[in-house]
C-alpha cells in the first residue's frame, strides 16, 4: 500500500508549522485500474449496489524501524447482481461517495478481487497493511499514521539539532557554552522525478559560534521547537563525525536539508 501526493503534502506541512487534520472517517474502495500517487486515476468499480465501505486501522504499531497501521476488522462489499469486472486495486479516501473525496493511500491486491454475480467482495481483519519507512523517527511516524485514526497531527517550528549518535538508538544532544538550535524553514511540498513528494531548506541554517567543546558530531535532527521535544526526523551527518572545538560554527547551505515520504 502507497501514500497519494495528497496524504505526503499534509504529513511534510508538519514541518511547517502547519496541523494534518485527523480523518474521522476513510472509506475503501474497489478500482479496476490503478488510481496512482493522485488519487484520480483509476476507474471504480461499478454496479447496482455498490458502495464503498467504512474502514477503520488499529494503534500504530512499530516493527523495527517501520511503524505500521492495518484494518482493524473484515470489511464486506454489497452482492453484485451480475458480474462486475476484476478489482485489482483499492483506494482509502474520506468520502463515501464513489468519484469524490481525498484518496490517502491506494494499493494494488496481491489477488485481485473478482465480483463475479452473486458474489459479495470481502477483504480479511489485518490485509490493509500500510507501513512509514525512512528517516523520520517512530514518533514522527506514529503521529502521521494516527492522522488516519481522527487524531490531529499538530504542525510545529522546526529547529535543527546536532547529535553524537542515533537520537532513537540512545544519542544525545550536543550541548555546551554557546550551543543552541538553529530554526530552519522549508520549501512548499513537491513532486519530485520518481514519484516521492519532498520539502527543501529554504534558507542557510547557522548555529552560534561554539564556545566550548560541544562534543562530537555525528547525527543531525529535526526538533518540533528550540528547546524539547522528541526529534522528528534523523539522519547521520555527511561525511565523518566532527568534534565541535571552540571556535567552530556548523551550518547547512539552501536546499542541503531534504525530507521525502513515498
């Protein structure tokens, strides 16, 4: 199962300072083509009493660095009167109305679903199974999935923070006379060639001068405001660990920091 463009371009905006509303209520449905990252292109299936139906996920649940939801309970399609073509994928949108509403995840069935007459299409407790993977951290991921439970993932300032190891593998912050985090802004969400959506650093980002040993540099995170919280996304730093001397003074060029979902 994969992220629309739609679902990314809310997630990235946290980034921003801008909330990912919570979606009360999703709704699968069955395509006999594949709706794609936009979410418009498929063609639904259609017949007499069709209808798409009410799905709900479970608590995000982590499995190694993934955090993942599934459907909590079988879901059940309306009999069809006659046979109705082969449904090879699905689409999870907010409304109910077939052709309408935002698509936030889509998928292609490992078997497709023939609605053949008489037949009513059914999918098992568990086989909706979406996954975040990448740089951003479990709580990052956790927060953005429970957007797909009714929960509001609130938007916050970015800030840039430098660590001496992993921060979800027991790294600490740097710290030390002089050392702050440096706030950092993004770009707009977009596509990008290969399908992903990303957001850039708009802006160089610099950090004070140090004026003592802040320790050494190894990771680098994105902090939800200048002091606390828990980091959002990690990634090692480019090139070999720096000790941070007196007299040093870190910074990013425009567009150096990326951060993508796909």
């Amino acid at each position: 199962m994969f992220a629309t463009h739609h679902y990314e371009t809310i997630l990235s905006n946290t980034f921003r300072n801008v909330s990912a509303v919570g979606v009360t209520n999703l709704f699968l449905g069955l395509y006999l083509t594949n709706p794609t990252n936009y979410g418009n292109s498929g063609i639904e299936v259609s017949y007499q009493t069709y209808a798409r139906q009410p799905l709900q996920f479970i608590t995000p649940y982590t499995d190694g660095d993934r955090v993942g939801v599934r459907n909590a309970e079988n879901i059940s399609f309306p009999v069809s009167p006659a046979h109705a073509g082969e449904a090879a994928f699905f689409g999870i949108s907010d409304s109910p109305i077939p052709g309408s509403g935002n698509m936030f995840l889509f998928g292609e069935w490992t078997v497709p679903l023939e609605i053949r007459a008489n037949q009513q299409p059914s999918v098992a407790a568990g086989a909706l199974r979406f996954f975040i993977l990448g740089d951003h951290t479990r709580a990052w991921k956790t927060a953005a999935l429970n957007v797909l439970r009714g929960e509001t993932f609130s938007g916050f300032e970015s800030h840039v923070a430098l660590f001496n190891n992993d921060p979800e593998q027991g790294g600490t912050e740097l710290s030390g006379e002089g050392y702050a985090r440096a706030p950092v802004n993004f770009s707009t969400p977009a596509i990008q060639t290969g399908g992903n959506t990303k957001i850039f650093s708009t802006e160089m980002v610099e950090f004070p001068e140090a004026l003592s040993m802040w320790g050494t540099w190894a990771w680098t995170g994105i902090m939800p405001g200048p002091t606390g919280g828990l980091p959002m996304f990690a990634m090692p730093k480019d090139g070999t660990p720096e000790v941070m001397h007196p007299n040093y003074q870190p910074f990013f060029n425009v567009g150096s920091i990326a951060i993508g979902l796909d």
